[in-house]
C-alpha cells in the first residue's frame, strides 16, 4: 500500500547504509520513504531460523569495535545497545592447531585502554619474540606519529618497507586484514588498512574493544520500522524499483517493479553497484557509473557446528595456521547438540569453490585440532553459509577508484560500504556511508 507518491526523498536498500541514511535524513527533518526489495531490512546483517536444530542463525558473524561511532549512532537510536555486549577490553585468545594457545589481553597498568594497552598487550604474548614485539611497537610509534606513508602500496608491501617479517605479517597482521578487510594482505589497500590501524587498534579509549551482538541481527534491527514511522519515515518492502527516472540531469523519481512511479527530487541508493547499474537509465553514460563494473569482490564463507560435546567457556577465538579463521561460542536449543559453534573464513577464494559437507568436515578436524577436550566430538549437524560477493575488494586500484557519495546527477546521491568512505567495506564503513549521503540531501 502507497500511501502517496511524492517523498521528501526516496531511499532503496534497507541494508545498513540505506537505515543509517534515513535515520540522518529524518534528523535533517525530511520524511524518507525507504524501499526495500526483500521482506527483511539489515540487507547481508540479517538471521534466520535452522530447520534442523530449530536455533535462529545469522547469514554471518559479524562483530563490532568501539571505534563503530556511526553504526553505534543508529543502535542507540533504536534502543538496542543493550543486545550488544562489550569487552572492557580487547581479549583475543589465539589456538594453535597444534593445540598450543595465547592470549593477547590489551590493558596497560593501572587499567589502561588504547595505544598504551594495545603495546602491554602485544608484548605478553608468547608466540612472538622479542625480535618480532621490538618491530611492532615501533611500527606502532610510527603509526601514532604519523610516519608511515602507505603510497599506493599494497599492506603486504607496507607492511615490509616497515621491517614487519613475513612471520609477522602471517601471525598477527594477516589475521587483522582478514578480519577488517576481508582480502589478503598482498591484495588490500594499504591505504585503508593504516586507517583500520589507526582508527582501531591504536585508537583512543576503547576503540579497539569488541562488542558482540546477543541476539540474531534481525532482531537487533527488529525496531528500526517502528522508529521510522514515529519520526515520520515509511518502509515499503518486498518491492523492487527497476528504474531511477532522471530528466535533463535531474532525478525525477522511481519506478517500481509494479510500474507505480514515486516523485521526488532527492534519492540516495544504497545498493550494491551491480544492483545500481540495473536501475540507472542506459543512456547515462558517465565515467562515475562506468566504473562500477570493474568492482571487484571478495568471498566469505560463514559455518555453524553443532557438537555432541561441550565447547570451553571461551567467548571467541582466532585460529591460527588453519582454513578456520575465528570461532565463536553460540548457545542451542538443540536436543541432541552439547555446543554450537559460529565460524568464519574471510577471502575465502581457495574454499568457497568446494561442497558444503568438505568445509564442514575441515573445519570440524580444526576445531578438534586447536581444541584437546574436542577431540572425540562429533559434529550432529552442520550449516555453510557461501557468501561469493561479500564485500568489495579494496585492492589500492579500487581504493583509488571509489566512488564519492555525490553523483554527476543532480539529486542522486550514493550510499554503501563500497563508496568512498576510506574506511572498509564493514558495518561502521556502510553506517558512515549513510550519514554522508544524507548530509547531501
């Protein structure tokens, strides 16, 4: 039901981008009229319920850091802070798949969070030497003083020209671009990893603690409707647009997959660019939209085990030397399970080509590697999530290339993670993206 046809501005993509950019415009007081496609909002953020076990999954794990000023802006909003659970500090457990584990616990003396907690805790580890912690904190001080100069190199490349050894870079800077940037260092942006560098892990206060949601991520975007009616906005979802309508250079509206046309004069996209290339008019040839099709992306392959044995009390864990990249303790309503385990695999170009059941059983084998009380469970059933087109791959062409939020029409303005945000493609970078695209409007 359309209530009427003319809008303050229109809004496609209920992802992240797409809500932050409505929440900003209605503080800027208009009246947006969100469209989405699907019957759900939070775009790839999103939960559903497992058939087998009957326990309500996300499409994948996603955690938050304290530096997620944006993203945390639109959870606030919406009154759910309280479903998110914060580390007072960053406490990362590191397994071995020999079964050996650490712990990098990021707080100084006298309870002291940021940079000063960050280099307490990187010199307690144990799986690094007094070679490897003397470089990194002194690439650390470079970082903070602003030093480093990043160029148009790759972070392998970086990361080399600041005397971080390949044992480093595969130990403890792999694993952060990975997690952050989902590529590999020899493929990222140095550019945008400094940043993450700095914004995050040698950021002020508890920039770099985790926070991790306690609820499915549908529920804990549940109340977003709700808000945007009692401030004005609408949603309209399970409705495709097939067209942006644009005359002389200026938006005019929108065209639904019904044929119903909306009037407006401002509209933000917050779709990704293959999406964005099927709704501009062919006849909109400008270098700006051109571009979009030499985005190239990267995989994430998310799994969920559920074990007939018990996992131990630990909250997360980065894998070390494995497919398996992180764990993540789940609870289960499922009779015959003990455990239930989040896993993910960022980049994963060298696992998502193969079946569903021989990632499972991989994974399940690292888990029992890394884990000694694991060894003799037994996986009771198995979910893998391939996501082929997760996020944009910022290698430093990429980077380069991003797309500012103003378009060359005038009234289409530009939202996602993929755009130029300098940050990367992840729940801050899409949040950020959305309050720029609604300081255009």
């Amino acid at each position: 039901m359309i209530p009427n046809n003319t809008y303050d501005v229109i809004i496609l993509g209920a992802g992240i981008s797409g809500m932050s950019a409505a929440m900003h415009c209605i503080k800027r007081g208009k009246s947006p009229l969100l469209i989405e496609s699907t019957a759900n909002i939070g775009g790839r953020a999103r939960s559903f319920e497992d058939r087998i076990s009957g326990d309500m999954i996300d499409n994948g794990q996603h955690v938050m850091m304290g530096c997620y000023e944006s993203f945390f802006e639109l959870i606030k909003e919406i009154g759910m802070m309280h479903k998110i659970q914060k580390q007072q500090y960053l406490t990362v457990p590191f397994h071995f798949t020999n079964g050996e584990k650490d712990l990098l616990f990021a707080k100084g003396y006298g309870g002291l969070h940021g940079p000063i907690g960050m280099a307490f805790g990187m010199l307690r580890l144990n799986f690094l030497n007094a070679q490897d912690k003397r470089s990194m904190l002194l690439f650390a001080i470079r970082l903070k003083l602003a030093l480093c100069k990043p160029g148009f190199m790759t972070a392998r490349e970086f990361l080399l020209s600041e005397a971080q050894s390949d044992r480093l870079i595969d130990l403890i800077w792999t694993p952060v671009i990975l997690a952050t940037m989902n590529g590999k260092p020899e493929e990222v942006s140095a550019k945008v990893f400094v940043t993450v560098l700095r914004l995050a892990f040698f950021g002020s206060g508890d920039a770099s603690s985790l926070y991790i949601p306690e609820c499915g991520l549908s529920e804990l975007f549940e109340p977003f409707e709700a808000w945007m009616n009692e401030h004005g906005g609408q949603i309209l979802r399970s409705m495709g647009v097939i067209a942006i309508d644009i005359e002389h250079n200026q938006v005019k509206g929108v065209t639904l997959q019904n044929g119903t046309k909306l009037f407006s004069s401002s509209v933000i996209t917050a779709i990704p660019p293959h999406a964005l290339q099927k709704v501009i008019p062919d006849a909109l040839n400008h270098l700006y939209f051109s571009g979009l099709e030499h985005i190239s992306y990267s995989p994430i392959v998310s799994l969920y085990l559920w074990f007939d044995k018990e996992f131990p009390e630990i909250q997360l864990s980065a894998i070390m030397d494995a497919k398996t990249q992180w764990i993540f303790r789940k609870t289960t309503k499922m009779p015959s399970a003990k455990s239930l385990l989040a896993l993910t695999i960022s980049a994963g170009d060298e696992i998502v080509g193969i079946s569903t059941e021989e990632i499972a059983n991989l994974c399940a084998e690292e888990v029992r590697q890394c884990f000694p009380e694991m060894r003799d469970a037994n996986v009771v059933h198995w979910k893998v999530i391939k996501e082929k087109s997760a996020t944009v791959l910022l290698d430093p062409n990429t980077e380069e290339r991003r797309p500012n939020q103003k378009s060359p029409v005038d009234g289409l303005v530009i939202a996602g993670d993929w755009t130029n945000t300098g940050l990367p493609a992840t729940l801050e970078g899409a949040a950020l993206s959305g309050k720029f695209a609604a300081s255009l409007i």
